[in-house]
C-alpha cells in the first residue's frame, strides 16, 4: 500500500470513526398527543412546554400525564394520548368565538381579571411536577400537582382524585397564597450595556414578568419543599408547601439561591485569568434556569442554566425558621454548554443581540466582541439547556437526562453523589422531536405499550393545521405537542 492510498484510509477511518462518535440513535413514539397550534398575541393560545407522569399504582394503564400549555394552563392526558380535562388559568382575558380556538373549550371565555398587582398581565403555566402522599387536612393522604404559574407569579397545587377520570384534578391553592419573586436581583452584562432595569436589589413588578419559571418538588420527612426559578434571573427559591386547616395549601420561602453570571477562566494565550459572561439575547435579563430537576435518594438539585450548562446542588436536610441567602460557588456548575468559554460577537439588532460564538474576526461592525477560550467549552449540550429529568433505579443506579435543545438530542449521563461526577453514557434522540423543552420519565412499567417505563418528551415541531391562514387577524406561530416513549436506553 503506498502513502497516497494509505492516507486516504486513515481518512475514511477517521471519518467513520468521527460519525459514529456524533451520530445519537433514534427511539420511536408509541404514541403522540393531537398538535396544538399557536398563534402569535392571541388570547389564551397554546404553547405545550413541560410534561410530568403520575402513575397510578394500582392501575398503571390508568396512569396520566400532566402537561403546561402555558396560556391555556393544564392539560391532563390519559394513557392514550387522550386530553381529558383542561384547568385554565384563574385569571385570563376573554375570548371570543372568533379567536383562535383555547383547547377544551368549544367557543367563547367569559373575561376575568388580571393578576393581583397587574395592569394587563394573565395567568401562564410554564412548569409543572408531581408529588405523592401528602397529608391535607379535610382530604386525607393525596397526591398532588403543582405548577408555576408565571403570569401571575404564584404556584398552584391541585389534588390528584383517580376516581373522577375525566376530571381527576381539584385546584386546592388557598386564596393567600403569596408570590415567589415579589423582590429581584439584577446583574447587569458586564459588555452588553442593559437599558431598563437599574442593578442590584429591588422590588419587582408583576408585570415586569420576573417571575415563577421553572420547577421541580422534593419530598423528605413527610415535608414537600419545591424548587423555583425565577424568569429573566440567575436565581433559585426554596419553598416548603404550607396545608392549611381549610384542606387548601399555601407556601412560603425558605432559601434564595443566587448564581454568578460571570465567570473566571483562563486565558486562551495563557496569560493569566479573565472575566467570561455568556452572551444574552436581551441586555435586560440575566441568565435565566428552566430545567430543574431533584435525585431524592441523593439529595441532589439539577438546575439547568439554559446559555451556561447544569449545575449540580446539594440539598441541605433542614428546613430553616427563616429565609436563608445561599451564593452557589462555580465549583457546582457540573456540565457546560458548548458555547461556554467561547469568545463571541454580540451583534445589536433593533434593541437585542445576535450571539454568534467562535471567530469572530469577520464580525458586523459595531459589534461587542467579548474573548474567550475555547478549550473550556463544554462537550455534550448545545445551547439551550432545557428540560432534566433523574431516573432513580436500586443500589444509587440511575441516569440523568438532560435536553439539548440546540441539536435536538437528550443527553445520558449516570445518576452520582454531589462529590462525584457523573459518568457519561450518551445521547439519543425521539424520532420526529425537536426543540424538545419538558422531558420527564418514570421508569416503572406502563402495561403493555409501556414495559420498561414511560418517556413523556415535548416535540416543539408538531405538524400544523391545514390550513394556516390568520385566524381574527392572529398569525399562524408554529405547533407544539407531548410523545408517549417506551423508556429502554438503546446504549
């Protein structure tokens, strides 16, 4: 063999070898909810975002999926695929025959009112998760439902009744339940210079839609604390839910996790350290957390900052009489995104930015250019960083599932203790997916569709309707919907 057909075999070797390091395989939906279509300002339009599985332990066939549609609230699925209730915001605007339609509704929604505090700001579910046995009193031991509603900046908890199959959920939030985020904490781009908010702390204005974003429910020592994030800030709460004698349940805060948004890193030219922020689309927000998810028999918080990576928490066993302040040292930032570290351009585009990461030596004039170094990005989660979900097996076995949402994947790695890095195992994708927000998965069988547990995956790319003219002058925006997955690693 001579050098010229050599090094044309040790290409195509590399090549191959190159592929199948990149290449995810593909699972197959057993079955996938209708589409939901949006459109753009309407009132009450759907938007699926974030699943959470009860199941029924008795019955697994009769387990059910509950989902965020956030303007049009809850979504509460059968094993089928079938949407058996809806529980809409208690404050939304009014909508008419016209408009486009509100999913379980079949024509016009009577106007309430506003948020408490707000001038013209509905309720919106983003988040949502599930808790079992908990002790209300009037109701016994019962499993609930909480969901962040962002709108209004509240959560609400609803009672899971699996007798009533058509309508098994019963809002129970009492009437005084207070906000999460009624105070922020702004920390301004250290390069990209913000216009409307002033740094430090303040109130926060409903309004401003700071507000409660992403969650995630811990229950230890019959006490159910939740976990929050708060919209638009690189802030976490703490909350323990508070059953009232009434049989409602209200909360309240217990910790304020703050995170840095910059970060030291060395220098490419290895000259020493320097400042790194990542870049942010609005000047005005920091750098916010969605995906949040709880290893209980590990005690661990898995907080997915969606431009930076996870972040990897221990949860402390007490619960304080008041609110304590924890600043999370980076030591506990556990994945990084693969644009972290990178130098990028900030491009202005009418009041916002275009953030294009790598070279940016052919970048628009006016640009902010902010170095970096690439050898510290990460390897495994394309930007953003979005849905997790901790599955819990015997003996500390396990896996965490995280969703990369810029390369339509889920990436695998294996469950560890907070003082241990978790092992990865590898990434796979749900055929027909993308844009994957909300992931969640209960490894237990299903019956028969569902043998080695159930995968419940947000598909933020569901074909659209027939005919996608403007409905009431609304513009068609696209189709979100939920698929039902066999859960068995194909690694």
């Amino acid at each position: 063999m001579n050098d010229k057909m050599r090094n044309q075999l040790m290409l195509g070797l590399g090549l191959l070898l190159l592929t199948c390091a990149v290449s995810a395989e593909t699972l197959t939906a057993a079955l996938e909810t209708p589409a939901l279509h949006n459109y753009d300002d309407a009132p009450m339009t759907p938007d699926a975002d974030d699943p959470a599985i009860w199941r029924n332990a008795v019955n697994p066939k009769r387990s059910l999926v509950f989902a965020s549609l956030k303007d049009s609230g809850l979504q509460v699925y059968t094993m089928q695929g079938e949407a058996v209730q809806t529980i809409y915001p208690e404050n939304h605007p009014a909508v008419s025959e016209l408009d486009p339609p509100v999913p379980g509704s079949a024509g016009a929604l009577g106007e309430t009112s506003t948020c408490t505090g707000s001038k013209g700001t509905y309720g919106r579910f983003n988040n949502v998760d599930v808790v079992y046995g908990v002790t209300i009193p009037t109701r016994g031991v019962v499993d609930l439902v909480i969901a962040t509603d962002r709108g209004c900046d509240k959560l609400r908890i609803f009672a899971i009744d699996p007798s009533h199959l058509k309508k098994p959920l019963v809002e129970i939030t009492d009437a005084h339940a207070p906000r999460v985020f009624p105070d922020r904490i702004v920390q301004p781009s250290q390069y990209q210079p913000a216009t409307d908010v002033v740094a430090g702390y303040g109130k926060n204005p409903v309004d401003d839609q700071n507000t409660a974003y992403g969650l995630s429910v811990y229950k230890a020592k019959n006490k159910v604390r939740v976990f929050v994030s708060q919209r638009s800030r690189s802030r976490l709460k703490e909350l323990v839910l508070r059953p009232t004698p009434l049989g409602t349940v209200s909360y309240r805060s217990v910790r304020d996790y703050r995170f840095p948004v910059a970060h030291t890193i060395a220098r490419a030219d290895g000259t020493g350290t320097t400042q790194w922020e990542a870049c942010r689309e609005d000047p005005n927000d920091d750098l916010q957390f969605e995906g949040l998810a709880v290893d209980a028999g590990q005690g661990i918080l898995y907080a997915g900052q969606e431009v930076v990576g996870v972040w990897k928490l221990p949860i402390p066993g007490n619960i304080p009489d008041g609110m304590q302040v924890i600043n999370v040292p980076a030591d506990f930032l556990m994945e990084k995104v693969k644009s972290f570290g990178m130098p990028y351009a900030a491009i202005p585009d009418d009041g916002e930015y275009g953030c294009e990461y790598g070279d940016t030596s052919t970048s628009p004039g006016g640009s902010i250019i902010v170095a970096g170094n690439a050898a510290l990005a990460g390897q495994h989660i394309e930007a953003d960083s979005e849905g997790i979900s901790v599955v819990e097996q015997e003996n500390g076995k396990g896996y965490v599932i995280i969703s990369s949402q810029g390369d339509d994947t889920l990436q695998v790695f294996e469950r560890g203790n907070v003082f241990v890095p978790n092992p990865y195992l590898g990434e796979f994708n749900v055929e027909g997916v993308k844009e994957t927000d909300g992931v969640h998965v209960v490894a237990k069988p299903f019956g028969s569709q569902f043998p080695d547990g159930l995968m419940v995956v947000q598909n933020g790319d569901a074909s659209g309707p027939a005919d996608a003219s403007d409905i009431n002058g609304y513009e068609y925006d696209g189709s979100t919907q939920f698929k039902f997955v066999n859960f068995k690693l194909p690694f």
